[in-house]
C-alpha cells in the first residue's frame, strides 16, 4: 500500500507537467509561428518478484513473470513542428514559409538563432529585423529612398527606387533546415537555438533541397488546435483525479490496517 501511494504521486505529478505544457499551447494560440509542445512520458523500474522462463519443475517453465511497478516519469516535451494556417496581413514585409526552414537571426552576442515568425520590420537603418531588433543573417537593408518592397517566393528581395522603373535586388533571404528540428533548444521570443540533438542548420536558400517556400504579405499562424487541447485538458483532469483516488482508497486500507486489534 505504501508503494500504491508512491505510483499515484508520480502519476499525478505527471498530469500536471501535461497540463503545464496544454496552457503554454493554449496561451500561444495567437503567438505567430509558434509550435505546439507535447510532454513526453515513460514508465518507472520494475521490481521482479518472479522472472518469466524461469524453471518451475524438470520440464516446465514458467510463462510470464511478475513484476510490480514503480510510477511514470516526464522525459521531454517536444515541439511539433506541423505547418501552421497562412494568414495574409498586406504587410509587404511579412513572410510566411510554406514547408520547412528557419529563417536565421543574429542575435546581440553574435550567435545564430532561428524562427518560424515571418513578422519583420525595418529598423532606423533600414534593415530587416525581428520586432525585437535582431537582424537578418545575411543582413538585408532597404534603402529610404525605396517605394516598394517585393519578397519572391525563393527568397529574393527587390526594391522599387523613387525615379526608378525597375525594381534593384537588396538581398537574398535564406532559410536553415535541420535533420531533428525537435532537438532544437526553445528560448522564448519566438526564437530557437541548435543543438547536438538537431544537428548544425543547413543553410540555403528557399525552395531547395527540401526547403519551404515564402508568401510576401502574411504569416504562418500557431498550429495549435484549440479543441484538441480542451480534449487533453480534459483527459489530463480526469487523470489527476484518478491518481487522486488511487492515494485516498490506499490510506483507507493503511487506515483498516492500522486499527486491527
């Protein structure tokens, strides 16, 4: 009985880990390019009492075994990185990306990070930036003078000058891709940073070697799924209560068995 209590601790200690990543979901719902998180569980040790095969007579053996459980454990929590709705917003410099890529941000101390929100904006010096300031990696500047701002699908960006009537090229966008992007390390902002287990970014441009494509004027939108997220909110609710039960029907047995005579 003591040990049911322990097994029901872990498991409603991991319902709640569940539901810390279903209100991060649903808080994000709106967030641009976010990705939904998924927590990740995996049974305990097992104590064997009885191993299966073991020799129970000169010719018999035994065909199961017996072994007792210890609980659940959280081992991750994943991101999903299922393509979001496409949202159109008229903002010549927001970019959506149809399949998959980064596109790659320096951040202050020089280091490379990547996102999937296409938001960007010009800064006091003309270059494309998050709304947090961060650059573009490459850098892409476009010039005051400029009129309008076109974004292709392959990443290639070009400015209609004032007195000019073709457009000039000011750069080109590039997107990053990674064999395991579930390893990459999530550090807020919209942004994510490589790591051992999502391999170096592989850095090209849009439209190869598997890359996604961009759509000038809109943004990729959360894929969460709001009534997916209710239903395991549900079932992460109704998982705690049971876990609940388990400990009261427990203590009510420790109860009878203490006041045995």
């Amino acid at each position: 009985m003591f040990r049911s209590l322990h097994i029901a601790a872990t498991g409603m200690a991991a319902q709640e880990a569940r539901l810390d990543a279903i209100s991060n979901n649903l808080a994000n719902t709106s967030t641009v390019g976010y990705k939904k998180v998924r927590a990740d569980f995996q049974d305990l040790m097992y104590q064997t009492l009885h191993a299966a095969g073991t020799q129970t007579s000169a010719q018999n053996v035994s065909p199961t075994g017996l072994q007792v459980g210890s609980g659940v454990r959280l081992v991750a929590t994943s991101h999903q990185f299922l393509q979001g709705g496409i949202q159109n917003t008229g903002n010549s410099l927001d970019v959506a990306i149809e399949g998959s890529g980064f596109l790659v941000v320096q951040q202050p101390d020089g280091t490379m990070a990547y996102t999937r929100a296409g938001t960007l904006k010009s800064d006091p010096q003309g270059r494309l930036v998050t709304p947090e300031g961060m650059p573009l990696d490459p850098p892409i500047s476009i010039p005051a003078e400029a009129i309008s701002v076109s974004i292709g699908s392959e990443g290639t960006v070009s400015a209609t000058l004032k007195g000019q009537q073709t457009p000039s090229q000011l750069g080109q966008l590039q997107l990053a891709n990674f064999i395991n992007p579930a390893g990459l390390n999530s550090i807020g902002h919209n942004l994510y940073t490589a790591t051992a287990a999502s391999g170096d970014p592989q850095v090209g441009n849009p439209g190869t070697d598997g890359r996604g494509l961009l759509l000038q004027g809109a943004v990729e939108l959360s894929n969460v799924d709001v009534a997916e997220e209710m239903v395991s909110l549900i079932q992460a609710q109704r998982g705690y209560e049971v876990n609940t039960k388990v400990i009261t029907a427990a203590d009510s047995m420790l109860q009878s068995a203490t006041n045995l005579r």
